[in-house]
C-alpha cells in the first residue's frame, strides 16, 4: 500500500518535470506548422446575368460575399451555397460605359468605376449587423461616401482606361489614366464651411502627372496618397512622388521583370509600402522603396516567391498581416508570408485557371473564382505566418528599412505594423551579459576557490565558505536594484577610478605581498600561514581608496575633466550609464558564489596523498597546486564555470535593472542589451494568449530551459565522472 | 639586490598564493561592502535628519531654504564653469547636496542640488517643524498657529504644546474612517458581488424563479440598507476630521493652512534629545513593518506586502513538503538504482538550475491560463467573462514556486536519507517492523532536520524570487490582502503584493524615485535579513545534523 502510493507520488512528481518541457512544446509548435485549407462549398456564379465579376469581397464573419460586375451591378451573395440576397444597379449615368474599375482598399471597403466621360463613381459595401430573437443577421447594403454622382476626373471628358482611388480622413485622391494616354491626378479636399453636409464643399485640384503615360495596364495608389505606381505595357513602372497634389513628381522609372516574361498580376501589400508582382513564369516578386545614401527613395527588388509554374492569375492580400495569396492559371493557390519568407500552403482550389481571388477580413477564408465561372469557397488555418526559422535567427529586409537587419521589435501602435521578431539581437545580448559576467567572476572565484581549498587554515575556512556562499542567497533583485540605483551613476561619476583600480589591484596585491615577505621574521610569523586573505583585506581597501580618490584627478589629466563626454567625443563611443560593465560586475557578483563553492568542492576534494607526494618530492605548494591539485580538479571547475555560465545566461532581475534593455548588437561594454530573460519578463505580461508574440516569447522560454539544462547536465556528468575519479584515487 | 630578492620570491610561487588569497579577500569584501551599504542605508531611512534653514545665492538672488541634506557628492569645477556657474579661479572641485526641501504642492518638487559655495548661511532653529502628511509628502516650516474651524485656538509657542493632543484625535478619527472604508463597506462590497454571482448562477442553471430572485433582491435592499447608514455615519466622520487645522510658514515665511486629518506626525528635529530619537526611530520602523503604504508606495509601511510574501511561501510551503519529500522517499527508497533514476536524479538536480523566468513562462501558460481557465470554465461561470482563476493570482504564485523550489527539497531529502546509517534500518526491519513502518517511524522522523534544511533553503529562495512573481500574480499595490474576514477568508485567486517586487516597483518604476530611495533601502535591509536569517538557520542545521550522524556512526 505504502508501496503504491509513495511510487504513485514519486513517478508523478516525475511526470510533472517532463510536463514543463511537454507544455512549452505544445505552445511553441504551432509556430511552425504550415497553413490547412479544406473546400467548403463550390457553385455556379450567383446572378451569372449581372455580369462578368470584376471585384469579389466577403464581410468579417464570411456569411456574405459581395460581387461587383462589369455592367455595373453588385450581387450579395450567401457564401455557404451561393444563394443570391440581393442584386443592386448602381446609379450609372446614362450613356456611358464602364471603361475602369478599381478596389479601394480593403479596410474601407470600396470600389470606384470609371466611365466613357471622364467621370468616376466610388460606391462602399458596408454590413449591418443586428440580433433580432438572439441571432445574428447580416444586413448588406451599398453606400455613396462621395455622393451618388459621378465626380469629374478628366476636365477633357476622355474615357478613364484606368483608376486608382483612396481616401483619407478629408480627402480623396484619384489617380486616372486616360483612353488618350494622359496620367492625371485629382484631389478632393472637403472645404472648412460650417454646413458641411453641403455637397458642393469639395475643393478640386487637377494635376497632369504624365502627357504621354502610354498603355498603362496597372495603377496603384497607396493608403497615405503619397506615391503613385503605374506600370505600361513594356513591364515599364513608373513611381510618381504625389505627396503635393497639385505638383506629381515622377521620380524614377525601372523594368519590374526581364525580357520574355510578362506581368499578370499586381497588388500591394497590405501598408500599401510593399508591392507584389505576380508575372507569367509563375513567379511572385516583393518590391518596395528603400532609401539610398542620398536620401533618394528606389523601388527595390526585396525578395522573390517562385512556387508555381503557370503564369499568376491572381493577388489576393490579408489584412493586418504581411501576408498573401497568389492564384495561378492552372487553378493552384498558394498561401505565403513576406517577412517569414514562407510559402505556407499550396493546394489546387480549382481545375480550371482562377480568375478572381479574395482572403476574409480574418484571413480564415478564400473565396475563388474560375475561368468557368465556378465560385470556390474554402476555409483556411493559418496561424503564425510571419514566424519561420529565417525570420527568428536570419537577417530580414523589413519593409521601409536599409538594408535586411536583426531587429527585435515586437509590437507597435499601427495595425499595418511588421512585427519583428528576430531572436538575434535578444540571444546575442544574453550571450554578452553572461561573457562579461564570467569575465568578472571566473578569475575571483577559481582563484578564490584555489586559495581557500588548498592555503587557506580551516578556522579561517570554516567562516570564508559560508560567507561566499551566503552571496548567492541574496536575491537578485536587491543586487539588481544596487547595480542599477547606485552601481551604475557611481561607475559613470568614477570611470577612470574603475579602470585604474581594475589595472591596480593585480600588481599592488603582489607588491604588498612581497614587501610583506621583506618584513622581519617577527612581524611576519604574527600571523600564521593561511590567513594572508585577512592581511589582504586593508592592502585592497587601500588600493581601491586610492584609485577612486585619484579619479577626478585622472579624469582631469587624460580625458578632459569628463571621461563620459572624452568616450563619446574622442573615441566616438556611445555611453549608456546602465551598461554591460554594471551589469558584468553586478552579474558578476552573482554568480561568484556558484562557481566558488563547487570549484572549492572540487579542488578541496583531490586526495591529498597527491599533493603530499608532491611536495616530498620538492616541489613549491604553488607548483603541486597548479601542476597536481588543479590537473586532477579541472573536470569540477569546468563544471563549476557551466554552472555558473546557467545561471548567468538565465538571471532576469539584475539585467532587468542595471541595462536599458535595448535591443541593439553592438558588444561595446558600455552600451545596454537586453537578454531572453529580461525580454520574456517585459513583454510577456501583455501579450495576448496564444498569439504569434506569445510563442515566440515561449519560444525564447524553451531557449534558456534547454540551454541551461544541457550545460547542468553536462557539469553534473563532468561531476559525477570526478567523483568516481576521486573514490577509486 | 632587491631585484634578485624578488626573483627569488617570484620563483618560490608565492605571488600566485597571494594574488589568489586577494581574490578571496576582494570576495569577501564586496560581500561585506554589499550588506554594510544596504544596513547602512536601509537603517538610515528612519533616523530623524538635522532641519537647516540656509541662505542660498543663485546669481543675484538670495532664496531662503530649509529642508535637510541627503546626499553630498564632488564635482569638478570646470565642469560648471562649462554649464555657465561663477566660481572663484582657483577652486578644482566643488561640493554639491542633494537638498531635500519638501513642500512639494508648493515648490513643485522634493529635492534640489545645491553648490556648497553658494551656501551663504545656514541655521539650525529648534523650533522647525516637519510635517508628515498623507499627501503631497513632509512639510518642512514653523508652526504659526492651530485653527478650529477657522478661529485660532492656540499660537506661537503654545501651539506646538496644543498640536500633540489634537493630533492623537485626528489619527483616531482617521483611523474609525479606515475602519468603516476598510473592513465595513468593504465586507458588504463583498457580500453584494456574492450576490450577484448567486443571481448569475441562478440564471444559468434556469432556476432565476421570482422567488429565488426576490430573496437575493431583499438581501440585497438590506446589506444597501446597511450601506447607507455606513455612508451616513463616514460623512459625519469626516465633516469632524475637517474641524481642525494648522497654520505653516515656510521658508519663504508664507503660510499654509493644513488640516489635521491630513497630518501623520509631527515633530521637530532640531528641539530632539538623543533618546526623542532613537524612541522616534522606534515608532518609524514600527510603522514600516506594519503600516499600509501611501503615496504610490513611496511612503509609509510596507505591511501588505511582508504579510503577501509570507503568505504565499506559506501556501507554497504546504505544496511544495509532501511532494519534494515523496519524490525524494521514491527515489531513495523505492525507485530500483539504475540507469533510469540516476537520469531521474540528474533531470531533478538540473531543475535547480533553470533559470526562474523559464517557471514564470510555464506558471502563466500552464497554471494561469489552462488550468485557471479551465477551472473558470466548470466551477465559476457566473464571473465570466471576468476570470476568478484564469489570471494571475496567489494561488498560481504559490504553485509556481513550489515548483521552482522543488529540486531544493527533493535534494536535501534525499541527502539526509542518504545518511541514515543501514544499520538504524535494518534493526528497525529486524523487530518486525514494515518497510512502511520503518519509514514512517525511523526513517522520516531521522531525516527531518535534512527536510527542514531543504524547506528553510526554499522558503529563502522563494522569498527573495521576483521575475516569476511578477507574470504570475505580483501587482505593485494590491487592493485586499489574501487573508480577511469574508468568506473563505483565505483568497487564492487574489493578487498580492511581495517584498521583492517592492523593491523594484518602487526603486524603478515609481515616479518621484528620489524620494522613494531610502524606503527602497529599507524594504531590501528587510529582505536580505530575513533570507540571509534564514540561511544561517539552514547551515546550522545542517552542521549539527552532520554531527548527529558521526555519532550514530560512530
């Protein structure tokens, strides 16, 4: 019975340390697997007589669909079986034909056509949603914002070929290419008049961005209506500057592919920064403006994905993530995400070639339509896009930066933002503490450790090892507060002090020492062997006294009355006053105690038959230490630098609080870092359960677990190999 | 000659005994620097600084100061002569204070840098008086005269004579308002949730009948009957707490009137013997260990979160004992010796280890989210979507560091088992006693110093533990405590408050971080004697232990 139940607890307790690693992998996966779509309905084109389809949309919770025609009508649409809800003509002027069309954007969900006349319509599909007896219905209804009549684009009354539209809080912008061959850019201001609702309160301005554009096949314009994209027939883009209406500027022109291969699709990603070329080798291109040395903004070709054969069909883009989709003649859709570099899903969709394809406002649905007029509507799973192996340790090209970069940078006010979530700049700041932590605390501590297992007398031991070892006890964020509250502005105000101290101490130790052994035998033998620490301690304190006394001096010698001000001046060195030098004395101080007491262990632990032979043979006690005792103890003391290395690598508070928790990489010791710990504890309150944030920041948890559990167990192994050693010795 | 003298000591080895003999004693000293400054500062906090009013010359302008120094520092002259400051030619480096003036609805802000050459005079008047409000910080000033509702009952000298007993009966108001905000309104906030929660439940099992709901609504009309008669008295309570005043001048002699109710003590430094200070030190600290905090926890006590950190290590205590001793009796005990035990033991070993934020990640994820979660969703769903488990809260931080400290008592258990002589089991095995028994009775009561030491080195780490706490139900000021007087007394799902998280609250994260410093020092000089304490306990007990077992053994 007891039997059972001690073995019941004793595997369960077990089982709960396998849970920790079990439970951070059940979080962290999903990061990384692919994108599942499955078929849910397909059917015939509903109203197929309304027209052929130009536009398709679907609202957020993909019930309806909306689908505007070329002959001017907009069919809502039920999404599971294509019944038709309604069926509305839009208020065309009489006698014209619809010569342009063109998709908003899809945060306002809006369409604009273009007319035989000059003239240009903007009409908003918006959904009402009501819960009448409990249960949700969606009302679809159609909406002017610019009235019901067509707005004049061409003064001179030539057919719009092509229209690009967007609005912004109060102001519209077109940007139309005429039949004529004219590129024109018209803006609609609303005008500070009290009666606002007054329809003539528009102020028009008209701008010819181009006399002669020639065959414009694509126009974009983005969000913020400051650049203007239109690309001919030749495969020719030009990138206009409009951010003055009245004055367009073309800035540079560029060939977006090579010869013998042409462009079938164009759209921009979402943020409108980036643009998605879709061309006839099945390939998809990212474009998007990066800043040259002379401040001059050049489209650029960022990255490329090839998955299908077939030329491109169609773009489709999600909303508030950089991610799209691309359709291909041979009825493929492919799912892929820029930042991620991923290609997430490639499924057939249809068997014919798609002509129309459009992703859910919640990106968990695609609506496709192909050449035979069947609409396929498929649900879609797709998580953590933006996460892949490149995107966490690679350089990425983000939009709107230089050059491809580390960058930590997780979260933003903007919706259209790009998260960054490159692990680099947080791993190697991680690995930078723990380097200059060690660097403080190996020499004290394995020397410390030498002196106190093998010189020094047992009384003054019996004190020495509990005191070290009561270091480690001090919770971390009192050393942490110290080092960030008075550490850091005494090290900033005593710099050179620091330094000179650091260079000092070595060489004043040794020759305090050797006037010490210069002394007459009386004085000498008042203290017996073993206790030089106790004689060290006022030689120190007086060396340390004498070097922070000399600081100012020194700084008025060498560094101009202020090192801070000499480093960033003279040297070009950036100062941050909570930088990696607190944080490596700081740490440092930390982790002393860890590698003191087992490296103690170790050395203290080597028979002494050893170090006896030794010394009969003649030997110096410093010759038997470091050619006897310290060989046979080395596995411990590597073990003990692990163990101490685990416990650099995965401390939080002291980093939390003696660094500013930058994200940089730069291994300057006096700039910041921030560590996977650190990260983990700012930011991991406020993200959101089981977003893409929240994995990665378990991600970085799994990180540090398993990193610190294959280094203790490495040491623990070395440990126990020694311990064998010993008993057998 | 002693060139070749130093040779010769170099080539006897001796530099390197030496310079490793400085590594400990460099060791030693940042230890004992380490716990000399926090005791030094930390103890200072309380102690009732000299008042000085001085004369200060900025340029053309004299301005008249009082308040007290906090902190004097050296800095070179050139480098204020660069900032534009007049000194004379031949000065290198000149003082400068740290001046803490007070006022702070007066002037603006507590502290101001002074330059010790600009200091034309300096006084220290017996009769300055420091006010230590609730609000707003001390007052620094004389005391003009005391007001009751606006007519001037004492002035001058007898006034500071008048004040103390005033004082006494505004602190008791202010404490009978604390009592019926506190405890009263508080209990019948309580009880109204209750009975919300009990309506909720009552409609989502479908059994909301009229009846049931008019018992809760009466219920309910009765505890707002309650209330109001509360509300009544409180108004009373605080139209009389608004009788009394005091009138201050500052330095600049303009007056202040200050109402009583909002004066916590009164005192004035400079007219203080020895003794008036050390028994003022006394009622500081007193204060501090059990007061509640005021001004953002920049002032006043620190009781909340002693009593949430010994709180949750109690809770946690109560996890972590039967688990680390059950795992430690199975693998000592009763696991067979092999492979697959001894990967066990080293997988357990190296969980002491693991960084503390890695357990915060798993606390929140697993415990917080799922678990609390789940719990949300089958025991209270009349809070929802407000979650009573399914965030952050006492009883995950408990869990989370039990967890944490596990390893620690697992490995001291299995030490201390590991040293109970064979012989002691087999004698107990040869009376015929069970292996159940022989644990039961000789084993575990032999090994239970080994337990306490594992268990004392738990609570010290779980004590002085932060970055887990603060993803797992650490909050800067904690509206109840865990423990109180409604029912079930004991709140698991509450926030709490913790010592270590006090300290880095406070000393980064508060607004007005000068002033809240020494209260910094102070929180972490509690700190580190409680764990330090601890740990000294721990080694004792294992020496002795150690000593027990020779003699068993011998």
């Amino acid at each position: 019975m007891a039997r059972l139940l001690v073995g019941a607890g004793g595997i369960s307790v077990v089982v709960a340390i396998l849970l920790i690693f079990l439970y951070f992998l059940y979080v962290v996966l999903p990061l990384f697997k692919p994108a599942n779509a499955q078929a849910v309905a397909s059917y015939t084109l509903p109203g197929a007589d309304a027209g052929r389809t130009l536009h398709l949309a679907m609202e957020e919770q993909t019930e309806i669909a909306v689908r505007f025609t070329a002959d001017g009508k907009a069919v809502f649409f039920h999404l599971s079986d294509g019944q038709v809800i309604s069926e509305e003509t839009l208020p065309l002027p009489k006698g014209v034909e619809i010569t342009a069309f063109s998709a908003i954007d899809l945060h306002h969900e809006a369409v604009a056509y273009g007319f035989s006349d000059g003239t240009a319509l903007v009409v908003r599909h918006s959904y009402q949603v009501t819960f009448p007896d409990d249960k949700r219905v969606i009302t679809p209804r159609l909406e002017y914002p610019l009235g019901t009549r067509p707005i004049v684009v061409d003064d001179n009354r030539a057919a719009l070929k092509k229209l690009a539209v967007q609005s912004g809080d109060d102001e519209t912008t077109l940007a139309a290419a005429t039949a004529d061959g004219r590129l024109l850019l018209v803006n609609l201001a609303r005008e500070e008049s009290f009666n606002d609702e007054d329809e003539a309160g528009l102020e028009r301005t008209v701008a010819l961005m181009a006399e002669e554009a020639g065959d414009v096949r694509y126009l974009l314009l983005d969000q913020e209506r400051i650049k203007v994209y239109a690309i001919d027939a030749q495969n020719e883009l030009s990138f206009y500057d409009v951010r003055d209406k009245q004055a367009p500027e073309l800035l540079h022109r560029i060939f977006l592919v090579e010869k013998g291969k042409e462009i079938t699709a164009v759209q921009f990603l979402t943020g409108d920064i980036s643009l998605l070329v879709g061309d006839s080798s099945g390939a998809v291109v990212q474009w998007f403006p990066v800043r040259d040395e002379r401040g001059n903004h050049n489209l650029t070709r960022i990255r490329s994905f090839k998955t299908f054969r077939a030329p491109i069909t169609a773009l489709a883009i999600e909303r508030g993530r950089k991610g799209f989709y691309a359709a291909d003649r041979s009825g493929h859709v492919g799912i892929f995400n820029t930042t991620g570099e991923r290609t997430l899903l490639k499924a057939r969709v249809a068997s014919e070639a798609i002509r129309q394809l459009v992703v859910a406002p919640r990106a968990n649905a695609m609506l496709a339509e192909d050449k035979e007029g069947q609409l396929h509507f498929w649900h879609v799973h797709n998580e953590h896009p933006e996460v892949s192996w490149s995107s966490l340790w690679g350089k990425v090209w983000y939009e709107s930066y230089e050059k491809p970069a580390y960058v930590w940078q997780s979260t933003s006010a903007s919706n259209d933002f790009e998260p960054k979530l490159s692990l680099v700049p947080i791993s190697f700041g991680t690995i930078k503490a723990a380097f200059y932590a060690m660097l403080v605390a190996m020499p004290l501590s394995i020397l410390g450790a030498i002196y106190t297992a093998y010189f020094m007398s047992t009384r003054m031991r019996q004190v020495v090892k509990p005191s070290i070892e009561i270091m480690a006890a001090l919770p971390t964020v009192i050393l942490g507060f110290l080092a960030g509250l008075w550490l850091a502005p005494f090290l900033e105000k005593n710099l050179p002090g620091i330094f000179t101290l650091l260079f000092l101490l070595p060489p004043g130790i040794v020759l305090v020492a050797f006037l010490w052994s210069q002394l007459p035998g009386k004085v000498r033998h008042a203290i017996p062997d073993g206790w030089e620490a106790v004689l060290l301690i006022p030689a120190v304190l007086l060396i340390s006294w004498g070097a922070l006394a000399a600081s100012p001096g020194i700084e008025q010698v060498f560094f101009g009355g202020n090192m801070r001000t000499w480093l960033t001046n003279e040297m070009g060195i950036d100062f941050d006053q909570r930088n990696a030098l607190v944080v490596g004395l700081a740490m440092g101080f930390a982790v002393i105690p860890n590698i003191f007491s087992i490296a103690e262990d170790a050395i203290f632990g080597v028979p002494k038959h050893l170090s006896n032979g030794s010394l009969a043979l003649g030997a110096t006690p410093w010759q038997t230490m470091w050619r006897v005792v310290l060989l046979t103890a080395s596995p411990g003391i590597f073990s003990a630098i692990m163990i101490g290395l685990g416990r650099a690598v995965g401390e939080t508070m002291i980093v939390l609080m003696a660094t500013g928790n930058t994200p940089v990489i730069d291994f300057s010791i006096f700039q910041g870092l921030r560590t996977l710990s650190a990260n983990i504890a700012v930011e991991m309150p406020e993200s959101e359960v089981n977003s893409t944030h929240y994995r990665v920041l378990f991600l970085a948890a799994l990180v540090l677990f398993l990193f610190t559990f294959i280094v203790n167990t490495i040491a623990e192994l070395v440990r126990q190999h020694l311990r064998k050693k010993y008993s057998s010795l | 000659m002693a060139m070749r003298k130093f040779t010769k000591w170099y080539q006897s080895g001796a530099p390197w005994v030496w310079l490793s003999a400085g590594a400990v004693s460099i060791c030693l000293l940042m230890v004992f620097g380490i716990l000399l400054l926090i005791v030094m500062r930390g103890m200072g906090y309380f102690w009732p600084g000299e008042l000085v009013q001085l004369t200060y010359r900025d340029g053309a302008q004299e301005t008249v100061l009082v308040g007290e120094f906090q902190e004097h520092e050296q800095v070179p002259a050139a480098q204020l002569r660069a900032a534009g400051i007049e000194l004379p030619a031949e000065q290198k480096t000149v003082q400068r204070h740290l001046f803490k003036v007070g006022n702070r609805d007066v002037l603006g802000q507590d502290f101001r840098w002074l330059l010790d050459t600009h200091i034309t005079a300096k006084h220290y008047p017996a009769e300055l008086v420091v006010l230590e409000r609730r609000e707003w910080g001390n007052f620094y000033g004389y005391l003009k005269a005391i007001k009751r509702d606006g007519n001037v009952v004492a002035e001058g000298e007898a006034a500071y004579r008048e004040l103390s007993g005033r004082l006494d009966g505004a602190l008791k108001l202010h404490g009978e308002i604390r009592t019926i905000e506190k405890q009263q309104i508080g209990a019948i906030n309580y009880s109204l949730e209750r009975l919300r929660l009990d309506r909720r439940v009552l409609e989502l099992e479908g059994e909301d009948t009229p009846e049931a709901l008019a018992e809760l609504e009466q219920e309910r009309l009765a505890l707002e009957e309650r209330y109001k008669t509360l509300q009544t008295s409180l108004v009373t309570l605080y139209q009389e707490s608004k009788h009394d005043g005091v009138v201050m001048q500052d330095a600049n002699g303009q007056e202040k009137e200050i109402l009583l109710s909002q004066v916590v003590r009164v005192y004035q430094p400079n007219a203080m013997s020895v003794i008036d200070k050390c028994r003022h030190y006394l009622t500081k600290v007193w204060e501090f260990v059990t007061d509640e905090p005021r001004e953002a926890n920049t002032e006043g006590g620190i009781f909340p979160a002693i009593f949430g950190t010994v709180v949750m290590v109690m809770i946690m205590t109560v996890f972590v004992t039967p688990l680390g001793v059950i795992a430690a009796v199975y693998l000592r005990e009763y696991a067979r010796q092999g492979a697959l035990t001894r990967t066990v033991r080293i997988a357990v070993n190296n969980l002491a280890g693991v960084p503390s934020i890695v357990y915060g990640v798993f606390g929140l994820g697993f415990f917080v989210y799922f678990l609390g979660g789940s719990i949300d969703q089958l025991f209270f769903p009349e809070a929802l979507p407000a979650p009573t488990f399914g965030t952050p809260g006492l009883l995950w931080s408990s869990l989370t560091l039990a967890l944490l400290t596990l390893p620690v008592v697992i490995v001291a258990t299995e030490e201390g088992l590991s040293r109970i002589p064979r012989s002691v089991r087999e004698g107990s095995l040869a009376l015929g006693a069970t292996k159940a028994e022989t644990l039961w009775r000789i084993v575990l009561p032999m090994a239970s110093p080994a337990l306490m030491t594992g268990l004392i080195l738990a609570v010290a780490r779980a004590a002085g533990e932060v970055a887990p706490l603060m993803l797992v139900g650490v909050v800067k000021l904690a509206p109840a405590l865990p423990l109180d007087m409604n029912a079930p007394y004991l709140h698991l799902d509450r926030k709490l408050m913790h010592l270590g998280f006090h300290v880095f609250d406070v000393g980064f994260q508060s607004p007005n971080v000068e002033a809240a410093r020494p209260l910094v020092y102070a929180t972490a000089l509690l700190l580190v004697v409680v764990i330090v304490v601890l740990n000294l306990l721990a080694i004792y007990i294992r020496n002795r232990l150690r000593e027990k077992y020779r003699t068993l053994e011998g």
